[in-house]
C-alpha cells in the first residue's frame, strides 16, 4: 500500500508541439480530479522556463468542456519551451514546489524533459522533500528509447502518408512536366519521420519510390543511379528524404561548405536537403525535379491526428497520474505493445535516468539492404500506429474499340 | 429544341492537379452515361499531349464503383498535361476526332486549357465538322476570369486555413525559441492561395497576423516594420506569403540577382520567398524565423477537400455534358454565386475566347489599406468555399490562490 502523500500536482510541456501533446495533458488533469489526495492541478506556462519565473496557471478550475476540449487541439496548451537546465535552476524549481506546495511533478516532452524531471526529482530526494516526478513521453521524432513507441509519431507518419500517397498520385499525374517529387521531412538525427512515408505505398509502383534516412551515409552517386532507374522505369518518381541527411564525412548535406550550387536555371542556390538534391537531379540527370517541405505543419496538423494516437498520448498522461498516487517517483511513462494483430497497446515505467541519456535511431532491421526504402517489418511495426488512410481509385487503361 | 448530334464524348484534364478535379471527371462521365446520343466516353490521358498521341481509353466501360470512386481520389485521375498549343495540332487534334467521331469534346482546366477548346471548336466550325467543345473550369489559382471562383480553389484554402490555424498554434506555444514562422503558398501571378490563410484567424490575436500577396508591391522597410510591430505586441508573429511577391522593379523576390544573402548564421542562401524573408527578419531584427513552404501538398490534400468545392466541381463536370447535349458549343460552364446566406451557387456559360484571354487579380476590396491583410469583404466571399474548420480550445490564464 502506497504512502499516501497529500498536496498539489504540477503539470507542463516541453519541446516541440504535436497534434496529440494536449490529449496527454487531459489525461494528466482529468485524471488527476478523480484524486483527492491532489488537491490543486497546476500548469507551467512555457514549461520549466515559465515555471522558473512563476508563470503558473490553475488547470483544476478550468471548464470541463474546455478540458475535454484539449482532445482535438493540436499544439501545447500550455505553451512550450526548449530550456536548457542550469545547475542553479533545480534548486529553484524545487523552491517554488515547496512554495506552492507542489508534490506531483508531471513533465510532458523528449529526452531532455526526461533529464529535467530526473534532476529535480533527485534533488528533492536530497533534501528530503517528498515530490513524485513523472515523465510523459511525447515526441514525432519516436527516437526515446525504451519505449515502443511516442505520441506524436502516429500522427505526424499519418501526415506524412497521406502527405506522399497524394503527392504521388499529383506526381504521377503531372510527371509529363515536373518528373520528380522530394518529399523533405523533419528528423535532424533519425530517420523515423522519414520511413513513416513508405506506409503510402499501395502497389508496386507506387509512391514513394525511394526513401533516404540519417542512419545511412548518404552517397550523391548511389542516389542518382538509384532515382534514373525509378524514372527511366516509371516515367517519374517520388523520394521522401530527411532533412538531416550526412555524407560520409559527417557533414549534413546542406552544410555551407558544399550546398552553393547552380541549379539548371543558373540560379546559385543553397536552400534545404531537398532542395539541393533537386539540383543535382537537374544537372547530372537533366530532369526537372520540384519539392515539398511541409516543416512544422507536419507535426501538429489536427486533421491527421491519429485516433490510435491520440488515444496512447491520453493514457501515458492518465497512467502517470496513476502510477505517481500509487507511490511511483522517477519514472517515464512508456509504451508497451502487447500485441500486433490485433494490435493492443499498454503502459509500462521506465527509469528516467535511463531515457534521458538515450537516443533510438531506425534499428538496422528496419531499413533495406539498398539503404533506399524501409523494410516489411517497419511497416509492421508502424502500421497500427496511424491507423486507416483514404483509399483511391485507379481508371483501368481499357482500350477504345473502333 | 436542340439539334440532335450522335457521337462519342471525350474528356481531358489540364494543368495543375487538386483536390477535386476527379469530381468534374465523375460529373462528365456519370452524366454522360445519361444520353443516348452519347455513344461512348473517352479519356485522353495526359490532356492534348497523350491525346496528340492518341493515348485514349474507354471511360464508358470502367466499372461503375471505379468511376463513383473518383470522388474521393484526389489529383487527376486521367493524368494532365501542361502543353502549349503549336499551330498544326489543332488541324491534327481534329483529324483524331473526326477518326473516332468525337462530336463532344470537354476540356477541364484553366485558361490554357479554354484557350485549346476555343481553338479547336473553331477550326471544326470553319471545316463543317459538328463538334460540340466545352471547358470545365480547374484551378486552385482562383485567376479565371468571368466565374465566381474554381473549382480547387475551395480546397486549397481549406487546407491553407487549417494549415495555418495549426502552425499559428505551434508558434504560439513554442514563440518562445522559434519566433517567427512564416508560410510561403502557391500563386506565381495572383495572391487567392495566399489571401486563403486569413480563415485561419477566429480571433484578434490569432493567426495569420501578416498576410502579403503579389498585387501589391513588396516593400521590405514596411514588411519589418509590420513584423517588428506584431512581435512587440504578441512575443511571436505568424506571416503568410505568396511565393511570387515582387519588389517594385517587377522582381520576384528570389531572382537570382538579389537573393544571395548571409542569413544570422553567415551561411549565403537563395531560396524561395520565405527563405528569403526569414534571413531579413534574422539579419534586421535579430529574431529567429522559421518557414514551411507546403508546396504542392496543398492543392490536392484529400483530407482538406472542402465538401462545397467537391460537389461544385461535380455540378460544372455535369453542367458542361448537359449544355452540350442541348447544343451548346464554345462555352465554359462557370460558376454563379445566387446568395451568400444561405450560400447557393449555380452555373452560367461564359464564352471560351473571353475566359482563354483574361487573369482574375486579387481585386482592391479584397485588400486591406496597409497592404498587408486582407478585408472582411474578402472572408465573406471565401468563407463559404471551405466549410466548416476545426474548431480548437484555449485554456483560460485562471490565476493560482495560495
């Protein structure tokens, strides 16, 4: 039996936005009422940077409604922040918990909200200050270890599927002029945004055609042998490429060094991943290529949100609440899949000393021997994450009699 | 009473894709189906250039759940075609009409496209042979002259408003590092795509704050001003751009001549507008910028295929094939906006030689005074086109008693 610990519960959000971030934070507030050893439900403005200048809102007197609401906002409700502790800073932090006689500390981000929870958490433990302190995961890029997956990643892959399978049809139908499409996505270290583009694919021949990842050092001359032989194949072709791509030196492609060119215009550029590589298409394939770079809407769109999703983002902010009444301090909420088919999704508690020092790349399983597509297991893998995606038709080339 | 004419119909689809073109093609062919006098429908695939080809198939012997699904198929299903007309191919395009007895020629796409038909449908008159050509309006442009609006239009500013909402919320809540974002949309001419981004704001802070199209000059002293004047008074600010802004020399903003620049970090960069743009925000007021350029994306998002523009491209498809069949020749089937409230539109018939020949600007009631918005007068026209947005919640700043 859990000692119980009586006190107010504070709650905030870090990093980059998603489509489902606020479904965690319901989760963390409603259930969070159902308890009434918690007595007041804080939200840091802005996360640990708000809080740090006592920017703090009361959630447990909000409207219901708008709570509830929270489930089909994209973004953080509560504002962001990218803060990079200072030692001063836990010290603090844990001043103003005392002072507000904070005793459940929720934090909602990626590794490094992982880290700041663990640093608090640790010092209270020091100073003998009873506070439980919970992680969150949230993340598109899904590169947190030791889960099976983060929220966010199912919708922005449902983003990017949907994204590619329409850029393919447009691609395919227009190819006659604009012959190649790059797809930019985000994933500065790993390529897990990137691969969520394949779940697109529908037939043989469909988009995307060829897919490149930060896990494998991209190489210019394998890369356009690889989109002729697309294109002399099909006529056009669509590649969904990261946009933190590296050569074989370690230098991202669009590093200043390198990334001055002459399109086939003439036009000196220097732009995005994409972008250069639509040059280099131009000027050793003599193809014209365009590209799409849909940056941050990619993260947050609420129209691609993921029902499974948004769901998962719900529970681990409810089973943190859970878990810390029921004694547990120190933890990251994970993700654990249960099953695949049907596919059944539970939580788990991981140290967060262990997440935040960690990083997942695309294992190597995941990606193909060519380096250029992701493998049958990553569709497996990511699949039940998005759930279902529109389906189109075909015309059927039926020849005229005469 | 019109004339009896028997024959076979074909359809063509030009131009850029949408969201919504296959719904026109689905109009054609479903009301097509309906006249006797039509005695088979065919599709030339990839517009005037396969047709030139006669790369040709039968329409009329798809299966029926194919051609119902074309509804909800985004890009164009036939494939499209961006061709400009050469003197012989119209004396060709009829010699392949008169070998497969098309006396029913529907050409759907933007003023290229009505420029074809005009010219073919003439060439058939001064020769005797009974064809009967009609245009079906296509562009998410929004530039032909003489309708109310295009179908594709509707939908590309549904996706630009929920785009917009969305990444509004996202710079919102992390304005805190990334405090500028800018969205750069489609329109080379005109700024329609550009001014769709207003239907994102529900409220007077919210975004868009910056709206800027290419009908008015771009002055970058007074864009600074603007943006400066937005960050002081939000902490963040949330700019829209059409990709073919112009300074008053008539230069794009990225000519080559201009737009080689040391963005904050001193790397040299020519890119798109909002490339650009962000490197004077980072160069003059030394704040951070962001951009996402959604390129193509945005004009055939299935998810963001607004209702109203489906149905309407279904109803100009549909009205082309019944004013043919009634006799009509040489007309494009346009869109006439009976009221407002309730919205109600129907077609009319504009003269292909008038549409082929004219560019449909932003008009000045459209624009708001500082040159940097758009009017009311402009959402009471657009809003209908869309639909209904998603509607999100804001958490109230309710103060902690202690």
């Amino acid at each position: 039996m859990a000692k119980k610990l009586k006190g107010n519960l504070i709650v905030g959000q870090s990093g980059g936005p998603t489509a489902v971030i606020n479904n965690s934070l319901c989760g963390v507030i409603q259930e969070a009422q159902k308890h009434s050893d918690i007595e007041n439900i804080y939200g840091m403005l802005h996360g640990i940077q708000g809080l740090l200048e006592e920017n703090i809102i009361d959630l447990g007197r909000q409207k219901p409604e708008i709570i509830e609401g929270l489930r089909s906002t994209p973004s953080a409700a509560l504002g962001s922040c990218r803060y990079k502790l200072k030692d001063e800073d836990c010290e603090k932090i844990l001043d103003i918990f005392k002072k507000y006689n904070v005793r459940y500390f929720i934090y909602n981000g990626g590794n490094d909200s992982m880290d700041t929870a663990h640093k608090v958490g640790e010092l209270a433990k020091s100073e003998g200050y009873e506070l439980r302190c919970m992680g969150v995961p949230k993340t598109v890029d899904n590169d947190l270890a030791f889960t099976d997956h983060c929220p966010g990643y199912g919708s922005v892959s449902k983003f990017n599927a949907i994204a590619t399978r329409d850029a393919g049809r447009d691609t395919e139908a227009i190819g006659i002029v604009d012959k190649v499409k790059i797809i930019e996505t985000m994933g500065r270290n790993t390529g897990w945004i990137t691969a969520s583009t394949a779940l697109a694919k529908d037939s043989e021949d469909s988009a995307p055609h060829l897919i490149y990842l930060p896990e494998r050092v991209f190489d210019e001359e394998k890369f356009l042998a690889d989109v002729e032989s697309v294109y002399s194949r099909l006529g056009y072709a669509l590649i969904t490429v990261c946009e933190g791509l590296k050569d074989k030196d370690g230098k991202y492609l669009t590093a200043s060094d390198r990334a001055i060119y002459a399109d086939a215009f003439g036009h000196k550029q220097l732009g995005g991943v994409a972008d250069y590589l639509c040059s280099i298409i131009a000027d050793n394939l003599k193809i014209k290529a365009r590209f799409d770079k849909p940056g941050t809407i990619q993260r947050m769109s609420s129209l691609c949100a993921s029902k499974t999703d948004a769901e998962e983002a719900y529970m681990v902010g409810q089973a943190a609440v859970e878990n810390a009444i029921e004694g547990a301090s120190g933890y990251m909420v994970s993700l654990v899949r249960e099953s695949n088919d049907p596919y059944k999704c539970t939580t788990g508690l991981v140290p967060l000393e262990k997440v935040a020092n960690a990083e997942k790349p695309v294992p190597d399983e995941f990606i193909n021997e060519a380096g250029n597509f992701v493998t049958g297991a990553y569709i497996e893998y990511a699949k039940p994450l998005i759930g279902e995606l529109p389906e189109y038709v075909r015309l059927e080339k039926i020849a005229v009699k005469r």
